[in-house]
C-alpha cells in the first residue's frame, strides 16, 4: 500500500511504503513540536494531521496522509496525484 500526502490543493509527498513513514515527514515538514502529534482519522487509509501554528508564518497548514483509493473515495480530485512535487517543501 502506498501512502501520500496532499492538502486542499496540492501533492506535497509520497509514495511513502507506510503510513509512519508518511506521518515522520509530514511531522518534518510542519516541524512538529509536541510530543504527541495531533492526528485524526477521516476515514479508512486516510488522516488529517495539524502542523503546530507557526508563528513566523501566521498559518497552520494541515496536512493529508492517505491512500490514493481513500483520497479518491473521500471526494480529492483523482488529478491532484499527477502534479509534481513541490520543490519548496523538500
């Protein structure tokens, strides 16, 4: 099973091998700060994890960790897999 990560509009990572493997990077890109991360399941093969605030950049981004086929079943646009990677994030 391949796991991603997008968010409303974008591809930000992936495939990773496991869903752990996802959250570790998700974790690094919102430079997770608290012990426990705050993570929610939305659905089956799909989670919504809440970056800490950042207060240099006044936003909290949320990022999706999920399966294409549970993206897909939630209602994400099949389309968003095809965009390439964002740079900026890596």
């Amino acid at each position: 099973m391949q796991w991603h990560i997008i968010n409303h509009h974008d591809y930000i990572d992936g495939p990773f091998d496991s869903y752990e493997a996802a959250l570790r990077e998700a974790c690094a890109l919102g430079k997770e700060t608290r012990t426990e991360p705050r993570v929610r399941r939305r659905a089956e093969d799909f989670f919504v994890y809440k970056a800490p605030y950042d207060r240099k950049e006044h936003w909290q981004p949320e990022y999706w960790i999920c399966t294409k086929e549970a993206a897909v079943a939630e209602g994400v646009a099949e389309d968003i897999f095809s965009q390439p990677l964002l740079e900026t994030w890596r």
